[in-house]
C-alpha cells in the first residue's frame, strides 16, 4: 500500500527568538515492512543541516535557525509503500545492542501492577503471551486522551487506568523489560478508517525481540500488530528518545504548540 503523509509542527512565541537548535527525528527509514518512495523536509535552515544517524539508527537532522521572529513551521511530507509482514520486522542492522533496550527508565519504570503484568510473559519465545499483554493492557486502561501529559510515567498510567497511545507503548514496554525481553518504543504514523476511534494519525507502539523472528511490533491501542496501515518513524527507549523534534532555543519565554498530521492512500493508487 502506498500511503501520503503530511506532518507539519506549528510553533509560536510570545517574543522574538533569536536562535533554536532541533533535532529532527522526520525521516522515515526503508526495512522490510516500508520503503520510502519520497521524502522531504521543509523548513528554514534545513539546506545547512547536518544529517546523521544517531544511536538508535534514526536519521536525525540536526537544524540550527537564527532570527525566527514569533513563528516556526516545521513540515515533513512524502510517500511510504508499506507491507503487511503481521508485525514482524526481523533482525535489522543495528549498532545498538539488544540488551539496551533492557533499560528500565522514568517512563517506563515498573510497579505492582506492572509486575503482575510482566508475569504473563512466561516464555519470551511464545508470540501468544505477548498478544495476552497487550490485550490485558487494554482491558486495564482505557483509551482516552486529555488525561495525561506527554510524559507520564508508565505505572501512573496504569493506576489511573486512562491513557492513550504512548501511555499503551510504555506500559507493554515496561512489562516486557521486567521479564527480561528487549522492548523498545515507536513513533511513526496510522492510516486510519473510517470506524477507528481509538487512535490517532500520530501513532506510537511497541516492539519487542522474539526469536527466531527478531523485533516485532504490538500496537495496544488497536489491539493488533502492526499491518501496512503503519509507518514506523523513529525508535527508542521510551517518547523521549524516539520524539519526532526535539531542541532548545534562545528568546520566546513563551510557546503555543500545534501539531498536524494528514495520512492518506496515496493519489495514484485511489484512482486505481
């Protein structure tokens, strides 16, 4: 399937700013279940700036901006054609050993509740426990957004019991690392139908190392693997490390956010 994909990032300050470094994690990457067919980025500065891989195998575009004046639009667009592999993404070439993605951390660190979960996961091997999991993390937090922050820990997720995508991610990632499996969050993008109410374009789930199979994704917020509905974007141990933008500026004590994500069938395959 050939999907579109327009994500443009709305910035406003109350003042001025002189100057802002970002690092822009807008890249999707080609693997066994996508291949980036046309990708761009669109914002002042961006011919000047300095593209690597970082840590995790993100492309990162490391973007320095001088004299904004109050308003910033960052813009990533293109057009991925994604595969239905059920989930599995295999063993890719990565410099970041598995045993990493072990880390428990702020976002993810575990409770009771989490523990108890974690003991679902009697064989690391048996793709059903994991499936298990993620259906009992839906049973015990409810979709719904506006009732955490953007990093609210996994265990107070949990205790509430209302979250949404990356509270999901980060719950199931918790769980896995407590039962000593490789977890590790994704950030990436949903072609959405018309009756899916419980999530959004901006998507994120989780993956975790299986063998024989490698990485495999669950996304708990739809209760499924990833199919060719997903575009995976950027990986990490938890939303922070795999945050589409992240930076710092001088100037603009204050800032208004706005976030817009268009995911469609691409054109020429709607005519089809």
């Amino acid at each position: 399937m050939r999907i579109e994909i327009t994500h443009s990032t709305h910035y406003h300050y109350d003042a001025p700013v002189s100057q802002s470094v970002q690092h822009l994690r807008l890249t999707p990457p080609s693997d066994t279940c996508q291949s980036v067919l046309d990708w761009r980025i669109e914002t002042p500065g961006i011919e000047r700036a300095l593209s690597y891989d970082d840590a995790f195998g993100n492309v990162v575009h490391l973007i320095t901006q001088g004299r904004l004046g109050e308003t910033m639009t960052i813009t990533a667009r293109g057009v991925v054609e994604t595969r239905d592999n059920h989930g599995v993404i295999g063993y890719l070439p990565e410099a970041m050993p598995a045993r990493v993605y072990l880390r428990q951390n702020e976002l993810t660190r575990t409770s009771p509740g989490i523990r108890k979960l974690a003991s679902l996961l009697e064989k690391p091997d048996d793709v059903t426990s994991f499936h298990a999991l993620m259906n009992e993390i839906r049973d015990q937090v409810a979709y719904r957004t506006g009732v955490t922050e953007t990093h609210t820990p996994a265990a107070d997720v949990l205790t509430a019991g209302e979250g949404v995508c990356q509270d999901h991610a980060h719950i199931f990632i918790s769980a896995a690392r407590h039962a000593g499996i490789p977890a590790r969050y994704v950030s990436g993008y949903l072609l959405l139908e018309e009756d899916d109410d419980a999530s959004e374009a901006h998507h994120a789930w989780a993956e975790v190392l299986v063998d024989p199979l490698g990485w495999v994704g669950f996304d708990v917020s739809n209760g499924i693997s990833p199919t060719d509905h997903h575009v995976r974007l950027s990986v990490g141990l938890d939303s922070r490390s795999a945050a589409p933008i992240r930076g710092i500026r001088w100037g603009g004590a204050q800032e208004a956010l706005a976030v817009e994500v268009r995911v469609d069938r691409a054109a020429q395959q709607q005519q089809q």
